[in-house]
C-alpha cells in the first residue's frame, strides 16, 4: 500500500501569498500529496487534472467538504453531478451561448466598455483593478443575468462575499457571517425583480429560467444566480488585470500584440499564467491507484489548474508571461462537465472588446510600480491593484 504523502509545511496562509513555488516543488517531488491545512489530496500534475475532471463518475462534485455550501447556502449546482447537473446547467445556458452573445449582449458590452473607459482621467495615476475591471465586469455581468438594477457595488461585494465564503477552507466564521447577509440581500433583490422579468421576458439568465415551460426550483434558480455572480465578476475582472499587467511588464510582447493583434492569444496566456479559478475538488467514489499511490474511496481531491497550467510537461517556462509561447491547450476554464459557462464570456468581454479598446484609448499607459502591484489567492487568484498612469 502507498499512500500520499503528507505534506504538514504548507499553509493556507503560505498558499494565499504565493502558491507557485510550492506547487512547483511539488511537481518534481510529490505531484499527489496530501495537503491537511485543505483537508484534500492535491493533484499538481496536469495529466492528473484533466484526468480527475473528465471522468465525473469516477470522481463526484459533491464535495462533503467544501465551504461553497455554507458560503451560498445551497446545494449548488457546482457540487453536483449527471443529470442534476446537467438540467440546472443548461437552465440557464442559453445566456451565455455564443448566439445570444453575438446578438443580444455583444453590442451592449462595446458600449459598457467605452461608457466605463470615457470615466478614466487621462494624464493621471489611476487604479485599473478598482476603477476599471471590476466595474466593467459587474455591469456587464448585471445585464447577462438580468440584474440590471443592481449597483456595481453591490455585484462587487455580493460576489467578493461569496468567493470569500467558497474559499473559506480553514471554516472562520466572519467570512461565512458576510456571506449569510449578502444571501439575505441577493434573496430579496431577486424577490423583487420576478415581476418584471415575468411580464416582459427577455434572454437575461434570470428572465429565461423564470420563464422556461418546467423551470427549476426557485431556490436553485437563485442559486444559479449566485453561482454566475460569484465566478462572473472575479474571473473577467482578474484575468483583465493579470493581463494588462503581463503586456505592461513585458513591452516588447505588447508592441507585436499590437501588430498583429493578438488579442485573443494575450487573453488565452494570461488565464493561463495566473488562472482567475484556481483549484476544484471532488470526492472519490471507488478506491483506485493514481501512478501508484492509492486514493481511498471517499477522500477529496483538489484538482490544482493553477498547477497543472505551468507543468513542465506541458509548458516550457510556465512561470512566464509569453504571448508567443508553443500552443498547449491550458485548463484554466476547467473541462469535462463542469468547463466553465462564462468562458466564451469572458473570451469576447476580455479578448475582443476590453483589450484593443483600453489600448487604443490609452496607448501610452504606464504601469507605475509592477512592485507595488498585490497579488493573493488559493482557490482564487489575481492581483488586488493595478496602479498605472494613463497616457
């Protein structure tokens, strides 16, 4: 019998500050290593994740360790699998697809982008982070779900609150103490706006799972709402940051992205480098070997994207930022049944529309200090300012 080891070092505090290095040790050293500050096996490896995702039944969603309950106050469709998973999925789907994308929102994100860009003072030090990628991503965000009421302060803390509490793996209360206020206030804002959304329907997440012919439970269509708020806003807005942060400490990559407009490929290694979502679980369910080492039957693994999107058997030099790297397909975006909903999203929002546009506003935009520039997260990563001046 071989069983993980056990690595006892590793804090949720060390893996907050900065998790690269030590999942590049244990790369080379214990690419499945039980980790007790998480309560979870960590899978480092990027063979192994995909693995562990491709195969749901195999290894279930439903993780009975996971703070995401607690912190949203619901069995989420995040935490479940087959055809449970699949119809509460694909309730609200139809927002996010590429069709109504092109026809209902596209526009509408052009115009929130330029609207929002028109705010920014030339010729003065600004923080992007907080008066540009957040915001951005909340309206848009508010108007895919059909929140449009709701303030971006609001989005911003509603969705901060909730990603605080699905990270919350060491079970503090003051975290879970703000989720329960903001489930309170997102329950009656959603109360309040069924109304509307019934008497004039429209292609918003809300508006289409309020009126499907056999709609999901109320209680998991708010859920789903939930779910879309906590995930829309942090990973548009941390990918924006992290690559604009990447182009702007690496010039000479950012004047041939320019040339030849390589938006979209800047977008696909940014997500990559630092990725927004950067850890997922799930629960054995029949004991099996892994390269050897044996995973019990009811054990949770953590799946490490942030890991495996640097693996040296995939990416030469991970740990950069390069645009122009050797093509490798990165899980940023997860895979299997739970691939992220928001990915094609965030891929217009961020890739097509954000990027050219703030350039072409602002081409001579400085990043003032990369050294002054925060960076935290475990389960959820990207920086917490972006001081740049605006020329």
């Amino acid at each position: 019998m071989t069983t993980a080891p056990v690595e006892e070092r590793v804090t949720l505090d060390d893996l907050t500050r900065d998790p690269y290095p030590i999942y590049r040790r244990m790369r080379a050293e214990t690419p499945i290593v039980d980790v007790p500050a998480a309560r979870r096996i960590f899978l480092t490896k990027a063979k192994h994740t995909r693995m562990v995702k491709d195969n749901a039944e195999l290894y279930s969603s439903d993780d009975p360790k996971t703070p995401m309950e607690r912190a949203f106050q619901a069995h989420t469709l995040m935490r479940k699998d087959g055809d449970e998973h699949r119809r509460e999925r694909m309730a609200m789907q139809k927002a996010f697809s590429p069709k109504v994308i092109k026809t209902d929102w596209a526009e509408l994100y052009a115009k929130i982008a330029s609207d929002y860009l028109d705010r920014l003072p030339r010729g003065e030090t600004v923080d992007l982070f907080k008066d540009l990628c957040g915001p951005v991503a909340a309206r848009i965000l508010a108007h895919i779900l059909g929140l449009d009421e709701a303030s971006d302060a609001d989005m911003q803390r509603w969705s901060q609150t909730l990603i605080d509490g699905a990270g919350n793996f060491g079970f503090r209360d003051e975290p879970f103490a703000k989720s329960d206020t903001a489930n309170a206030e997102m329950n009656a804002y959603f109360d309040s706006i069924q109304a509307r959304h019934k008497a004039d329907p429209n292609n918003s997440a809300m508006s289409i799972m309020l009126n499907a012919k056999d709609p999901i439970p109320e209680s998991q269509i708010y859920a789903n709402i939930k779910i879309a708020i906590g995930g829309g806003i942090n990973e548009p807005r941390d990918a924006l940051a992290t690559i604009l942060y990447g182009l702007l400490t690496n010039p000479d990559q950012l004047e041939e992205v320019r040339r030849t407009e390589a938006w979209t490929d800047a977008f696909e290694e940014g997500v990559r480098w630092v990725a927004p979502i950067q850890a997922s679980s799930r629960k054995v369910m029949e004991a099996h070997q892994i390269d050897g080492i044996d995973i019990p039957e009811g054990v949770t693994l953590m799946t490490i994207q942030a890991s495996a999107n640097h693996d040296e058997d995939v990416f030469e030099d991970g740990h950069l930022y390069n645009v122009f790297r050797a093509k490798a397909q990165h899980q940023a975006f997860g895979n299997g049944p739970h691939h992220c909903s928001g990915a094609q999203v965030a891929r217009k929002t961020v890739g097509e529309i954000m990027l050219p546009m703030i350039f072409e506003r602002f081409p001579n935009m400085k990043l003032n200090k990369a050294e002054d520039v925060v960076w935290s997260g475990f389960g959820f990563r990207g920086p917490l300012n972006l001081p740049v001046t605006l020329n």
